[in-house]
C-alpha cells in the first residue's frame, strides 16, 4: 500500500468535533483518527503532523487559564507516547475587543505551510498528502506541491449557505486534487480506548 502523510489542524478538528458533539468535544485517539482517514484513500500513513496552539496564559494566570494549560498539557503528553505524530504548536493570542476577549491562534498556518513545503525534500518517496483543514491559506503552498507531482486529498467540513457556521472556500477545494467531506462516523471510528 502506498504511503501518505497527515497535516491535521487541531483547532478545525476541535471545532468539528464539537459540532457534531452537540456542544460537546467528541472524545476520539487522533492517531487512530488520521490512520482511518488514510486507510479510506487506500493509503497508509506513515507519519501524522498535528498542528494546535497551547491555550492562552496571562502573566498571572486565572484558575481557569491554568485548568486549560494543565488539560492541554495532559492532552499533548498523551498524544507524543505515538512515535508517528509530529506536534507542531503556534501561540495563543487574546484580543479584547469592546467588553469580551476574543482568542486567536497565531503562526499555526505558516507551520503547516513550511512543513508542506519540505514534503518533497524530507519525503521524496510520497507522492500523496492528505490535509485535514478547511483555510484556503493552503491554496499557494497546495499548487505549489502539485507541481512537484504530488496529490493533495483535502479531507473538510463544510455547510452549504454562507451563514452557516463552517464554510470551506471553493478556491480551496478546486486546489486540490481530491476532497472528502468528513462525518461525525469517522470521528466515532477512532474511539478512545
């Protein structure tokens, strides 16, 4: 079977797993997750690359800012026992914006383009990329590995109407050379032991 890389962005899976949890984060082993999703393509993956950004702390963290860097940490210890994932992490950054903070994840997209970009040099032997995500900041780096002949597999979610709460650019999925729609099945595929 031939072999493929996983890009998976940790913040759109949460989103996604959260959705199709009805509010609640589904619990599911992303190695597990990434390796079904690999298996449906007919490929098998060789190594996953997962990209997240640590929750945001203050200079003097809240109890709930240190619950969610103690939860995350736990999270991410568990995810490195697999010698196949890669944890790439971005920052977390907080803006107040009138009355209310709004948290963004910063430097997670430029991570996921470099190491696409290094695919062909680190990986000459793949020929296959699966990219869970839905930005259609991937599109240059996307086009740019096609022209090295490899085929990218964009594996999304999306609602049809723009005031849906997920959306995925048509410039983005006409970049790619296949795209599948994700359900809430392959996430309960992936069960957590």
């Amino acid at each position: 079977m031939e072999h493929t890389l996983v890009f998976l962005d940790g913040g759109f899976l949460s989103k996604i797993s959260k959705h199709f949890g009805n509010g609640k984060y589904l619990v599911y082993d992303i190695v597990k997750f990434a390796k079904n999703i690999a298996k449906k393509q007919n490929l098998e993956c060789k190594r996953m690359y997962y990209y997240n950004a640590p929750p945001f702390q203050s200079a003097n963290p809240t109890k709930e800012e240190e619950t969610r860097k103690k939860k995350y940490d736990q999270f991410v210890e568990k995810l490195c026992e697999s010698k196949e994932i890669i944890l790439r992490e971005g920052r977390c950054q907080r803006l107040k914006l009138s009355n209310y903070f709004v948290y963004k994840q910063k430097a997670v997209d430029s991570l996921v383009v470099i190491d696409l970009m290094s695919v062909p040099i680190q990986h000459p032997e793949i020929k296959k990329i699966i990219l869970i995500a839905s930005d259609s900041d991937f599109v240059p780096v996307i086009f740019k590995l096609k022209e090295e002949n490899i085929k990218i597999i964009l594996c999304t979610y999306y609602e049809k109407g723009r005031e849906e709460t997920f959306s995925t650019s048509n410039y983005l999925i006409k970049s790619v050379d296949k795209y599948v729609v994700l359900t809430k099945q392959d996430f309960e595929d992936a069960e957590l032991k």
